[in-house]
C-alpha cells in the first residue's frame, strides 16, 4: 500500500475532511442526473446553464454547497431561484461520504467504503427522482442490481466472506447477491400484490420492486428484508404527521383523498425505501447481520430440540 495513502487513512479528520468534497462534488454531479435524466437529456453535455435564461453558469457559482449559500439561493444571472434541492443533496451527500470515510478508514474495510461509495449516489438520485417524477429510471434499479452482483464476485466480503478469497467464495458470494436480489424483489411483489387486492387500488409501482432487486444485489435477503419493513416504518413516521397537518387544515374536501392517505396526492415510496437503505449503511447492517444469525440459530435450536 503506497505510504501517503497509509497516511491519509490513519487520519480520522483528513479522512473526514476527503470524504466531504468527495461527496459535494458527488453530490452537484448527482443535482444534474437528477435534472437531466428524467427529460431524456445528456448528463455530459452542455456545461452547467442557468434552467431559467440558459446563460453559462461561471465555475465561482457553481462550487457545491458554499455557491448556493454565498447566492443566498439565487441565479447570478437571472435571481432565478435555484431549488434548494440542490443544495440538500450536495450537503448530505457530502455528510454521507465524510461518515464513511471515517467510518471505514481502516484498510480491512475497504470493501465497504467503496461499496458506500457506490450505492449511496444511486439511491440518493433515485429518492429524488422518484419524489419529482414518481418514477425511478431503469439504468439506476436494474442497472445497479447488475453492479451490486459484479461487486460481489469482486469483493466476497460484502457477504461475509474473507478478504481473500477463494475462486469458490467470490461464486458464493455472487450466488448470494443474485438470490438477495431475487428473493427482496419477489417478497415486495407479493407485498404489493396482496396489498392491491386488499385496497383494490395501485399500492406499489415495478419501479420500487425492481429497486429491492438493486438493494438485495448489495445487501442481501436479510438486508432486503430490512429495507422492506425499516422504509414501511420510515413511511409511517413521516406520513403521520403530515395526515394528521392536513387532517386538520382542511376538514371540508373528504370526497377526494385520492389513494386514501388523507392528502389527496400520490405519495411513492421509493424514498421510503431509499431512506431506509441509507440507514442500513448507516451501521444498522451489523445489527440486521447480527439478528439474523441468532433468530437462526434460535430456530434451529427450538426445532431440534422438538
Ligand atoms: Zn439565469
């Protein structure tokens, strides 16, 4: 391992310090997928142009985070009102970087970092994609799926195998992620399949079953399993109060709630899932991982001893 990279990682703050401009200028690239991509437009060409007067946008007002502040929010050119989109998604994906390089700084994890690294973006742009658009494009769902199972012969230790693996564990280890991918994807079809008959109305789109196969691909079964039920809880927490807030603002239009929650909108639930895939990064993996080993061995032990 070359020395100044041993140098840099032995630094918990330079290591933070790398992880945040890493993930802000992520972050900006992710602003202009998130922008373009839903419109058919190319993500490469042209340079960054003002969406209101089309005029080019100078690199001093386009530095992530700190040019939005300094313009209070606000085009140079034309005091268009720049989204604040923008600026929440390089500002947390750069928080997001930072905690990983911190987190997984030391060299044994650097199958996490990257993978971090990997996913992160993906479903950053995808929760805001599919909070604009109500849809999630395929190249993120099915074309991350297709990346997680590459990783995984790559890097076996995603799934629990060694940091140097056998020709056999990296097949293991792709086995596994094509059976997390499979297995998530399937669990939330039925989910929703039942749920449609219940309600008799649209309760989930393909986009958010095709976006468990792309979790299932990095995490697994069980951290697909997670991401189900963790983004129904997450769903419900952030749902509730905005039912309850509308509930109260506007008692007299109960003819038209649309799909039932009480807001008379749409609501996908593709960031539910997001968000809740984030947190299993977060560090919630090691408990989900954890949980499943002993319920394992709990049944094992009950039916054995039956
Ligand atoms: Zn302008």
């Amino acid at each position: 391992m070359p020395e100044f990279y041993l140098q840099i990682f032995a630094d918990p703050i330079l290591r933070g310090t790398i992880g945040f401009a890493l993930g802000a200028v992520t972050g900006s690239f992710l602003n202009v997928c998130a922008s373009r991509i839903p419109n058919g437009l190319s993500i490469i060409r042209p340079a960054s142009r003002c969406p209101n007067c089309n005029d080019g946008i100078a690199w001093k007002n386009n530095i992530p985070i700190v040019s939005w502040l300094f313009l209070k929010g606000k085009s140079k050119c034309c005091d268009y009102r720049i989204p604040l989109r923008y600026f929440v998604l390089e500002f947390l994906t750069a928080v997001l970087f930072a905690f990983f390089f911190v987190s997984f700084g030391n060299i044994n994890d650097y199958h996490y970092l990257l993978t971090s690294l990997i996913f992160i973006p993906i479903i950053m742009v995808v929760i805001v994609i599919d909070l604009e658009t109500m849809t999630i494009p395929d190249r993120f769902s099915i074309g991350g799926a297709m990346v997680g199972l590459i990783l995984s012969f790559l890097m076996p230790a995603l799934h629990g195998f060694s940091n140097e693996p056998l020709f056999l564990e990296r097949v293991s280890a792709l086995l596994a992620s094509l059976l997390g991918m499979l297995i998530s994807s399937s669990i939330l079809y039925w989910i929703g399949a039942i749920a449609e008959r219940l309600m008799r109305r649209e309760a989930l789109g393909q986009g958010d079953v095709k976006l468990l196969g792309f979790v299932g691909a990095f995490c697994g079964w069980q951290g697909g399993l997670f991401v189900i039920f963790g983004g129904a809880i997450v769903g419900t927490v952030l749902l509730i109060p905005v039912m309850i807030i509308s509930k109260f603002a506007s008692r007299k239009d109960d003819s038209d709630h649309g799909n039932g929650i009480g807001l008379g909108m749409e609501v996908p639930f593709g960031p539910f899932l997001g968000i809740a895939s984030i947190f299993y990064f977060l560090g919630l993996r090691e408990f989900v991982e954890d949980w499943f080993e002993t319920s394992f061995a709990d049944f094992i032990v009950f039916f054995s001893g039956l």
